[in-house]
C-alpha cells in the first residue's frame, strides 16, 4: 500500500511538473517551436488562467498571426507596467523559446513573488515569418529591427500601437548575438557571456534614467545571472577590438531598445549568445534567456516606485531640455578589461584595450525649436506622425514666431560612426508662410526628442537616412520648417 501511494505521488508531482511544458521541451529540446506551435502553445497558457490574456499583436507580413500575452495579477491599479517582445529577428530563437519558459513558470505560480508590483506585457515573438525559415527579416525582406523610426511594417507598427495603448514605463527587447567569426577565429578568443545585456547610449534619452540603468541595474543583474550559474556581460557589439572599435551599440534610436527610451521608457535590449547553429546547445541558451528575464522583472518589482517616479518625469520633461545632440560619437574613456574566452571556449583571459569606446559625446547640438512645421500635403510625413502618435493642431501663428526655413548645402564626405551625414550645412532664413497649408508640430510633447533628431537635415540618424525620406532633399531649401 505504502509503495502504491508513493507511486501515485510521484506520477501526480510529475505530471504537475511538466503542465504547461513548452514545444521545445516537449521535444526533448529536438525542434524549435513553430509559428503555429507557438499560437497554440500561448492560448492553452491563457485559456485556463485568471490572469493571462491572450490578444493579437498584428499579423505578419506573410499572413501570420503575432500574440501578445497580458499578465497581471491585479492587484492594484499602480503596478509598473514591463513590455518585453523577443525574436524581431527570425534566426535568433532563444529569446522566443526563454519567453515561453517565463510564460510556463508564471502560469506555473512559481513568479508570483515577483509580479506582485509588475504588470507584464509579453510578445514571445516577433517576427514569424522570420522564424520559420531561419531567417533574420521579415516576410517583406525588411530588419524589423531599423524601423522603429520608419514605423513600416505591421509587426513594428503593432509593437508600437499596444506602446501607445498601455504606456509602459519598462521595455526590453530581446536577441541574440553570434560570438563566431572568421576575425575573431584570427584574433583567437571571442565574446563569451551567455546572456548580455545593454543600456540606452543616446545621449538625448533621459540622464536619471541612463545613470539608474548603469548605476543600480547592471550590477543588480550581474549579481542575479551570478548566482544563477549564468555568465553576464555588458552588450558589446562589434570587434576584435585589434580590428575595430567597440562600443556599446549604436545611438540611432530605429531600434526596439533606443525607439522606446527616447521617448522615456526605461529601456534596454537582451542578447543572449546563438549557438553554432540554430538548435546548438538551445536548451542552456532559452534557460539563460529566461533566467535573465526573470532577473529583469525581479528588478523592476523591486524598485516599482522609483523607476514609475522617474520615467514619469522623464516622459513630461522630453520637451524641456534646450538643446539637443545631433550629431555624436563614442570615444574612449581610458583603457578598458574586456572579458573573452579562447576561440574554442576553454580558456577564459581578459583584455585591457583602449579601444572599447564607452563614452559619447555630441559633437553638433541644435536649440530647441517652439515647433516644427510640415505640409499638409506631404502624406508620407503626415503618416509617420499619425503612426508615431504625436500631437498636431492647426498652424495659427504668434506674433513673436519666427518661422524659418533651412538653406541646405549637400555634400557626402562627412561620416559619423556608420553614418553618412549628406547635408554638410544648413542655413537658417526667415520665410513668410501661408498657415493654412501647414500642420504645426508643437514641440511640447513625449515625442520632442525623438521629432528634433528625426527632422533635423544635419542630424546623422535623422528621416534623411531613409530611401523613403529622400525627396526632402530635392531642393535647395528643406521643406520641414521650424518656428521659433
Ligand atoms: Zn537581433
């Protein structure tokens, strides 16, 4: 009798232990989940739960369907409010496959703890289309991952519809990065932490929030990922660093990281290390993957109300700053150590180079305006504001305005960072204008940095970097007017 109880417990403990397993496990970590796996995986979650909604994000540019899961255990109607979205590139799985085992511990009861203060907001994948071929674009052959300026393809376009719809104060985007290559195969050693995680670097993001990031995050996690038998390190793209500058990534503010945190949000972007292919070693990847997401969301539950405060103040105070960078470039801030492992991974050593530039610097500034004008007949400006969500009224002139109009000068040869700057000045003349034909842009607004970078013609990430956007250049004077 005894030995029959003892075999009944250990079949309920078991069969308690894999509810909810996910695609992968239930491959034996053999498959990665599909589309469609995933879809059917997130609603039998959701289905059953008090507390797990299941929406759609958007559908992909190939027809598939992109959820999004709101967990909230309601508690209160303060909660922090986290958006976390994985795999916006297709062939980097890990992040998808570590969302679905947040999803099953959470479903499972076992983060309750530490959602008591959080209110999640969860798209394991991205991009479909993507995934299913191993592929990193969407089915429009488009980097999902640069159009977060451009707002052009509907998985974007969703993310930042729900963005607009719950006004999260937390994003993180998550990714992979390959620590392989042929130069670092010279070089000897390469990157070696299994999860990575990176900041905001735009100097025009907000100081309190930048240094809380640096400041109480990173070693927190560091910490967390450490007890966690999970190797961290800070995001470091590029290198070697005998080859080529590092840095931690790029300003532009195109990205799911930087899109997010110009407006505010306290934002970061996840990398976790891809195998030598897509399935190699998959099963470390996801579990670090989604360590490292529930170390993320410990932090935020911990400190709710200092990062709510903040970001709050963040988000109302975009449009005050005077000036903002226009032009910027990282530079070396002293000898830094760089952790790497042997190429082969058996022998760790680090690296004191000079060449791991953290600092940025602006290097052109610009004033802030009282305001932008556009054409009311420019449709493709009107939409990247109706898409970004910003204000816009009627243009009924003060007056002490000062409306003025850039004389552009173009010339290719300036180049910052992996930017090439085609307007080399930009002389600024009064015009008298006809008010009716524009829309005015108050600059008072969440948006104000991210509108004076993107319209700005000597900005180095501004709408100009874009084929679409090309056609403000077609004269002498630029058709984006400010006032003054
Ligand atoms: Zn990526």
């Amino acid at each position: 009798m005894v030995k029959l109880i003892s075999v009944i417990s250990i079949i309920v403990a078991s069969s308690l232990f894999s509810q909810f397993s996910t695609p992968l496990e239930q491959s034996n970590y053999s498959r990665l989940t599909t589309n469609t796996e995933l879809v059917k995986y997130v609603q039998s979650v959701a289905a059953p739960s008090q507390w797990i909604k299941m929406d759609t994000l958007a559908v992909s540019a190939n027809g598939k369907i992109i959820p999004f899961l709101t967990i909230s255990k309601g508690k209160s109607n303060n909660n922090i409010k986290v958006l976390i979205f994985a795999q916006q590139h297709g062939n980097e799985p890990s992040g998808k496959e570590g969302a679905l085992l947040l999803l099953k511990d959470i479903a499972n009861g076992k983060l309750d703890e530490i959602l008591e203060n959080v209110d999640l907001y969860l798209v394991p994948q991205m991009n479909p289309d993507g995934n299913d071929i191993n592929a990193r674009r969407n089915g429009h052959g488009m980097d999902l991952n640069r159009n977060h300026l451009l707002l052009t393809e509907p998985e974007v376009i969703g993310l930042h519809e729900l963005y607009n719809k719950i006004d999260p104060e937390v994003t993180l985007d998550v990714h992979e990065y390959s620590p392989y290559g042929k130069e670092w195969k010279e070089y000897g050693y390469r990157k070696n932490s299994e999860v990575t995680i990176g900041l905001m670097t735009n100097p025009n993001t907000d100081d309190v929030l930048r240094s809380f990031q640096r400041k109480a995050f990173i070693p927190f996690i560091d910490s967390y990922l450490q007890m966690k038998n999970v190797r961290f390190g800070e995001y470091t793209p590029m290198g070697p660093p005998n080859k080529e500058r590092m840095r931690n990534s790029t300003v532009d503010i195109n990205d799911g990281r930087q899109s997010f945190g110009i407006l505010g949000s306290f934002s970061f972007i996840q990398e976790g290390m891809n195998g030598l292919d897509s399935i190699d070693n998959i099963r470390r990847r996801s579990e670090g993957q989604c360590a490292a997401l529930t170390g993320f969301i410990t932090f935020m539950n911990n400190n709710a109300d200092t990062i709510r405060m903040m970001v709050k103040n963040a988000k109302t105070t975009r449009a005050d700053r005077a000036v903002t960078a226009i032009q910027m470039d990282h530079v070396s801030d002293g000898e830094k150590t760089l952790k790497f492992s042997s190429y082969d991974g058996l022998r760790d050593t680090t690296i004191v180079t000079a060449n791991y530039h953290t600092k940025v610097v602006p290097l052109l500034t610009v004033n802030r305006p009282k305001g932008y004008l556009v054409l009311k007949s420019d449709t493709l400006l009107k939409d990247f504001l109706t898409k970004h969500n910003v204000k816009v009224a009627s243009y009924k002139p003060a007056k002490s305005d000062a409306v003025k109009q850039y004389w552009l000068e173009y010339d290719s040869s300036l180049v910052i960072e992996e930017f090439v700057i085609p307007v080399k000045s930009a002389r600024p003349q009064v015009i008298k204008v006809k008010a009716l034909d524009y829309l005015f842009i108050p600059i008072e607004q969440r948006q104000a940095q991210m509108l004076i970078q993107a319209f700005e013609p000597q900005c180095m990430i501004n709408l100009l970097q874009y084929e679409r956007f090309r056609y403000l250049m077609k004269e002498k004077f630029y058709p984006i007017l400010r006032v003054e």
